[in-house]
C-alpha cells in the first residue's frame, strides 16, 4: 500500500502544479479543489459566493467526484440552475485518511476527464 500512496502523493502534487498554473493560484487542500469542481459544474465562472454558498459549491464538488465511482448520480438543476445529485450507493465507511484518498483519486480522474488532464510520466498512478 505504501508504493500507491507515494504514487497518489507525485500524481496529487503534480495536479497541483498544473491546476496552479491554470488559475494563477496554488490550491492549499483537497477542499480548495472540491470547490473549484462545484464553481465549475455550477458553471457560472468567477463570483462572489456566500459561505453558505462556498459550502453547497464543495457539496456539489463532492458529488461530482463521487458520481465517478457511482455513489451519486446528477438529478438536475433547480430554477436558479444549481445542480442537485442523488446517493444511489451508500458510501463506505472510512476513516479521514481513507476518505481524502478517494477523494483525491477521484478529483485526479475528475481532471483526466473533464479536461484531458495526463499525468506526466513517473508518477505512476493508474486509476
């Protein structure tokens, strides 16, 4: 397990690197991430948004992410063009350190997929 948790760490940092460069800002966690997702399939662009707003845009992040694996599923968006998920799985039950691994296993697929985002090579993940 320690070799796919050094490689998930190089693939991670070398996100990080890339999504720098992309924005003009380094994300500093895993819930940075989250929430560039949810702006993104919110899909309005820069603005300014509410805590309670932040937090439903890292809920619609963690959604997204979790669809890749089929815990979720899009039902939609309401009248004010918000999209609502579903749990269609029930999620395991992990502790945080589990947790943050799918997760970031699953925002790196997030990039491969939705913007064609390639690993540079010796970083060895493969999801």
């Amino acid at each position: 397990m320690f070799k796919r948790d050094l490689e998930l760490d190089r693939t991670w940092a070398s996100l990080l690197a890339t999504v720098e460069t992309m924005i003009g800002k380094k994300p500093k966690d895993l819930n940075s991430f989250l929430f560039l997702i949810g702006v993104q399939e919110l899909g309005r662009g820069q603005a300014t948004f509410s805590k309670e707003e932040k937090q439903d845009l890292m809920h619609i992040g963690i959604c997204k992410v979790l669809s890749y694996a089929g815990y979720y599923v899009l039902e939609g968006a309401d009248k004010d063009g918000w999209p609502h998920w579903k749990l269609i799985k029930k999620l395991p039950h992990f502790d945080l350190l589990e947790q943050e691994k799918l997760l970031k296993m699953l925002v790196i697929e997030y990039f491969e997929k939705e913007f064609e985002w390639v690993a540079p090579p010796g970083s060895g993940l493969t999801l």
